[in-house]
C-alpha cells in the first residue's frame, strides 16, 4: 500500500462514519458522500449539498473546497478498494450466490433465499430490495452499486450472515458493479433479448450475461438450464473453470431432469430425476415456466452441498415471490393474475401458459416504462395479439411523454373492429375499466408493476410518486362492482389434484 493511499485511509478512519453515500438527496447525518464523475452527472457537482444534509466527510477524485474532510482518491475504483479495505472485506466472510437471466431471477433469488434461511441466515438483494434478519433496505436498482453493496455487505457480517443470493442485472455486469465479489455459485436461468436501448445489440446482451461466469471463485458451481437455446454458450464459458449441473424439462441427460410435468396456476407437480433416482416434487410456483426456476433453486441448494432429501423437504414449504403470478379468483368467476412481465420474452411466456389454462376471454393491462421505449411497439402487437381486451396504461415513463409511450405500444397494431384498445394513463383508473367488463371465466393480467407501490414519472429515481399498488388497486376495484377477492381458485385452475398444500 502505497502512502497516499494510507494517508487516505487513515483520515477515512478518523471520521465517524454511519454508512457511504452515493446520492447527495440521501445523505444523513454521520454519512460519508462518495463522490463520481458519471456518464451524465458529475457528482462533485452535489458535494456541497451533501455536507449541507449531515455529511461528515466527502471521498472526492479532485480536490473540493468544503466545510468537512475532504480525501481525494485517483479514481472511482480506487475509491471503492479504499472503502472495502475500511470495512475489512465483509463480502469475503460470506457465501454468494448470483443469480443472472432474462426472466426468472426474482423467483430463483427470492426463493432460494427463502429456503436458505431455514437452515441458517441467508439475505437477498435484488428487484424486491435487500432484505435480511427481519430487516428490509428499499433499492432504487436491482443490482446496487458497489458503495451501497459494500454497506450492505457491512451490515450482513455485523449479523452474522452466512448466505448472500442477489440477482445480477446485465446492467450491473456490463458497468463492472460486482467485481469485488466472488462467487461460489452462479445460476442463468435463460438469456433471452432484453434491454437493447442499453446493449444495443444482442450479442453485447448476452456477452453481458456470461460475464457472471467470469465471476466465480475457483471450484465454484454453475448451474446451467439445458432448455435454453445459450446453454452451449454458457456450458463453453464455464469450460475448466467450475462444476457444472445442468437441469431441463426435455433433456433427459441433464443433472436434474424433470418428468410427468403437471402444471396450472395454483402450482404445478412433477417427477425429478436425479441420480439415477425419481422424487415426487410438488410445487408452489404457477405455471410451467416455473418449473425451470424451481429446478434451478433445487439444483443451487444441491451445489451447496445439501442432500436431495433434505432440498425437497425445504422446498415443500416455500412461498412465492410477490408480485410474481400472483393468482386472485373473483367472486364472479373471473381470475386476475398479477405478473411482473414486462418483457417480450416474460409476457410471451405468460400468454401461452394462461391460454393452456383458460376458455374465457383474456383482458389485459399493461404499460411500457421510458427505458423500454424501443421495445413498446413488439410488446404493444404481442399483447394485442393475445387479448380479447387491452388497455394500456402507465408503468414509470421516466421522464418520457406518457402520449409518446401509448404512441409506441400502439405503432404496429393492425385494425381490427372486434377489438377495444384504451388509453388509460391514470393506472388505478385502468385496472377499473378492466375490472368492470370480467365475466366468469374470463381472465385479467395486471402485467408490469408486481409488487411495486411507486412510479417513476419523472428521470430522477430519488423521485418516486406514490402508488397503490396492483393489488390494492384490484381490490377497490373489484369492490366498486360489488365483486371480492375470493380465497380457494376459480374453474380456471386444473383438477384437485394439482392443489398445492
């Protein structure tokens, strides 16, 4: 180490610090403003309004003239390497296990962290926040950056943390936010299309994704989806690198093999075969599409070295992630599901299992968020293609015009007299109109929000208006037309046998 640096980090452990803080808005009392020169905001710019708000001192890569410490490092890296070292490498104290895909990260992370935490203590980080021993800590990403991972790592060894799942976004692979952790396991659940206003171009998003692989600690485990058109890719990437154990619902040859699949949305059953050997799984998670996420977390439970019979008797117990299929039978005999997908490949997903299930008209509501606005014309025809109805509506426009979004949704629909298209942008006012024409057997999607109780109206992310929720907004709206949410499952649901316990 070389003396400026020491320097540095000598006065750094002078300062009484409570946490380090990338945004100046969220900066309290006792925090530590970290400062960054980004791709659109200079952060030195806000310094001052740090220290304004309680900051009592600011890490900086040029000097600043402030009323607080000032310690200047060479870069934002260095910065970064200051601050673990000061935290004595909590990340290093902890198993990681990260989770990458097109869809299904939320369910697999969420899940898994679940079942992890009636052995022991695991946390979770991701698109539901951080959350561990009983505490939750809200996220504006779902894969933070360094600094507030590095607080969060902190945190976890201060409570005796031993497991750590995350989900890991192509964004964060892509700007380098987790190359201070090592992980022990790595899951890609898929790789479909996705962000491209950000990667452009496919290849950089699937590049992106294999980057977790890179990430692995030498004898780490990779847990692999046979069923993915990538696989190969993946498998190659892996290559004299880690242990491989591969799963699929068609590839007998896979580790973990699923057979005699039953599946609907109350849950799903099925045959595991698994060395040589079959085991009745029965399932919570709706729907076909979840029985890959459910190998997958029984694949990662069996890489920590659990035995098989102690994995199921974990997993007969677990429960769903919010947001994700949540299943809510109206007293009229229609169904609302309320989904997360949001993309062409979830929503794709989604569609053709609800129609496995449902005879009755499919009613949907949907929006685009500002960053998707490259994607909102394919997803506007996919959803149109698949609905009796479609109201669209808004889902964090981030700034961009809401007219702007309805315009791209609505950009390649093909005329059809036979089919209402509405544009809502007030959201709890467009599950109402959707809510109001349900019929018994019909079924309604609230896609996109989950178990979100925000928008995003404007860029600036510090900025959340206060929402609902998808759920809540269901409930007054099944409650305006004299309608309840009902417990049990509706006719849509498969026979008794498929009821989960």
């Amino acid at each position: 180490m070389n003396s400026s640096h020491q320097k540095v980090l000598t006065s750094l452990a002078s300062l009484p610090v409570k946490e380090f803080k990338t945004h100046s808005q969220k900066v309290k009392s006792g925090d530590v403003f970290v400062c960054r020169q980004g791709l659109t905001w200079d952060s030195h710019l806000s310094a001052e309004d740090a220290v304004a708000r309680g900051a009592c001192g600011v890490i900086a890569n040029r000097p600043l003239d402030l009323a607080v410490p000032c310690l200047v490092t060479p870069s934002h890296s260095t910065t970064v390497s200051l601050i673990n070292q000061y935290y004595s490498y909590p990340q290093d104290k902890i198993k990681h296990i990260g989770v990458t895909g097109t869809n299904g990260k939320t369910t697999v992370a969420y899940c898994l962290n679940q079942l992890l935490n009636l052995k022991g203590k695991s946390a979770y980080t991701g698109t539901l926040g951080s959350s561990f021993d009983d505490v939750y800590y809200p996220l504006d990403n779902t894969t933070p950056d360094a600094i507030t991972l590095l607080n969060l790592f902190h945190a976890m060894e201060q409570r005796d943390v031993s497991h750590h799942v995350m989900e890991v976004s192509s964004h964060a692979l892509s700007q380098d936010r987790v190359t201070h952790i090592d992980f022990d396991i790595v899951i890609i659940t898929n790789i479909g299309s996705d962000h491209l206003d950000y990667h452009k171009h496919r290849e950089d998003y699937i590049q992106a994704k294999l980057r977790l692989i890179d990430r692995l600690k030498p004898g780490g485990v990779a847990i692999v989806n046979l069923d993915d058109e990538q696989s190969l890719s993946v498998i190659e990437r892996c290559r004299s690198r880690c242990e491989v154990i591969t799963f699929s619902c068609t590839d007998v040859t896979a580790d973990l093999f699923a057979a005699k699949i039953r599946s609907a949305c109350c849950g799903s059953q099925f045959s595991l075969v698994y060395q040589g050997a079959e085991y009745q799984v029965v399932s919570s998670l709706p729907f076909r599409f979840n029985i890959e996420n459910s190998l997958a977390i029984i694949a990662s439970m069996l890489g920590l070295g659990m035995p098989i019979d102690e994995v199921l008797t974990f997993f007969e117990v677990m429960i769903p992630a919010p947001g994700r299929s949540e299943v809510y039978p109206l007293s009229n005999g229609a169904t609302a599901i309320l989904d997360y997908a949001h993309n062409y490949d979830s929503l794709s997903n989604l569609y053709h299992n609800v129609r496995e299930h449902n005879t009755g008209k499919v009613v949907t509501v949907i929006g685009v968020t500002g960053e998707r606005l490259a994607d909102a014309a394919g997803i506007g025809e996919l959803c149109f293609s698949q609905s009796e109805r479609l109201v669209l509506t808004t889902d964090n426009p981030l700034g961009v015009n809401q007219d702007e979004l309805f315009s791209a949704l609505t950009s390649k629909l093909p005329f059809n007299p036979d089919k209402a298209v509405t544009c809502l942008e007030d959201r709890l006012l467009a599950i109402k109109t959707a809510t109001a024409e349900l019929q018994q057997g019909d079924v309604l999607l609230l896609c996109g929000k989950g178990h979100e109780k925000y928008q995003y109206i404007t860029s600036n992310k510090n900025e959340a208006e206060p929402y609902l929720g998808d759920l809540d907004a269901l409930r007054l709206s099944a409650e305006n037309i004299g309608l309840q949410l009902v417990a049990g499952f509706s006719e849509y649901e498969e026979p008794a046998d498929l009821m989960v316990k």
